[in-house]
C-alpha cells in the first residue's frame, strides 16, 4: 500500500509540475530576435528599438498590383483590373478610394507578453504585414460585420479606406500575396501588442477559428520560434484573424 502510494503522489507531482511549466511558458515575457522584425519591408526609415520598444514605419502601399491603383501616380506599373479569383468575392464592387502612400509609426512590445486586462482592438489599424500593409479587424465602416464589404476586396484580399485616412490600403482577412509567396504557413506580420501573425496552415492542416482561443491564436513551437510563442493565425472563417481583442498589451499607432 505505502509503494502504491507513493507512485500515485509521484504522478500527481509530475502531471502538476508539467501542467504549471506549460502556463508559465504562456504567461512569459517573450523576447523576440530583432532578425525577425528586420523580415518586414514597406517601411519607410530604419527599423529601430530601445529597450522596451520597436519602432516601425509603413507606407501601407502593396508590393502587388491592385485595381484600386487605377488613377494613381503607379497606375502604369501596379494597376491591374479585378480578376475574379478571390474565393470570398460573390460580386465585386470597385470601391470609390485610391490607394495613397501613408506613414504609419507602429511602436510594439519588445517583450511581449500576455496581458491580465481585456484589451479590445480599435477599428483602423491593429498591426501590420511583412509588406508593410495595415492589417485591420474583424469588421467593417461602422462596427458591421464585413459581409457586404468583402465584395470590395480585390484579388490579393485587401482594399483602400475612405475618409480622412485617404486611400489606406489593408487586409482584414489573409493577404493572399503574402501566402502565395511565403507560404501558407509562413510568419506574415505582427499585431500591435508585439505578437507574431501566421497564415491558416500549422503542420501540414489548415485551421479555423475553432482550432484557436478567444483571441484566434495559441501557444505553439514553429520553425520561427523554435521554443514556441503565442501567436495569431489567419483563417477563412471570422474573426479571421483577432477575437475578443489582443492577447498581449498593444503598443501605440502614430
């Protein structure tokens, strides 16, 4: 009996000290390699940190061409018509904006981490692609969901702002350009609170929101992150790619 006992406590220790490694792991400060923020182009200055801090300037244009170019200063070299082939378009509508060159500072965690206060994201911008395009959230002008907007996204996915952003070209949903070049799986941009964003492939299956948490990401080894990361993955289905709003403190939008 005193035997039997003691490989019961041993297992309860083990399988206790093994569940709190795993959420220490997810709770932890992350530091992430500066290599890895050097990955993102469409920037208009230096890549730049401190201690706590990375700043990042984008221009928000596309790298690919885009039907919202039409009328533009790139016209001759980016403009392409819609060619019909983004599967979430049911009837595309041409928006009436223009893409125009922004410059949009992202100053973001250097040190990630997961954050013990709810922090919603903001319509606009939230975080970033590696082409320096804004990523947005999961809804549309006036907190709508993006069902009738969809059908203004061009072939690559994304489309320009109205307003008194003046033509800000971004993605909602997967920046089909950024997948067909990196892969599917691939490490595509950051969000504002300094973690990393993914494609909707992981080991070889694709994902849905129901593979994911509240905040659409998880805790997961990658080929970026060898010693695993939270992250946020893309998915066809909504929230897309955020949820109930950041795993992490977001940094600030200038």
């Amino acid at each position: 009996m005193k035997i039997n006992l003691f490989f019961v406590f041993t297992l309860i220790f083990t399988f206790s000290c093994k569940n709190n490694e795993t959420g220490s792991n997810q709770g932890e400060t992350t530091l992430i390699p500066f290599e890895i923020y050097e990955r993102v182009y469409g920037v208009t200055s230096d890549i730049h940190q401190d201690d706590n801090w990375v700043y990042i300037n984008v221009n928000s244009l596309p790298d690919h061409g885009s039907p919202y170019y039409e009328g533009t200063q790139w016209e001759e070299s980016l403009y392409v018509p819609y060619d019909g082939s983004n599967p979430f378009v049911s009837n595309f509508i041409l928006n009436p904006n223009r893409i125009s060159v922004q410059n949009i500072l992202f100053k973001i965690p250097r040190n990630p981490s997961q954050s013990s206060v709810s922090n919603p994201t903001a319509m606009g911008p939230i975080g970033f692609a590696l082409n320096g395009v804004p990523f947005y959230n999961q809804y549309g002008a006036g907190g709508n969901p993006l069902d009738q907007e969809i059908n203004s996204f061009d072939q690559y996915n994304g489309h320009p702002a109205p307003g008194p952003t003046g033509g800000r070209y971004h993605y909602h949903m997967e920046p089909f350009w950024l997948t067909a070049n990196y892969g599917r799986d691939a490490f595509l941009g950051f969000l504002l609170d300094g973690f990393p964003v993914f494609g909707p492939e992981e080991n070889g299956s694709i994902l849905t929101s129901s593979d994911l948490d509240e905040f659409h990401g998880h805790f997961h080894e990658n080929q970026d992150f060898p010693n695993g990361i939270y992250h946020y993955h893309l998915t066809s289905d909504a929230p897309y790619l955020n949820g109930v709003g950041y795993y992490g403190s977001p940094g600030t939008i200038n």
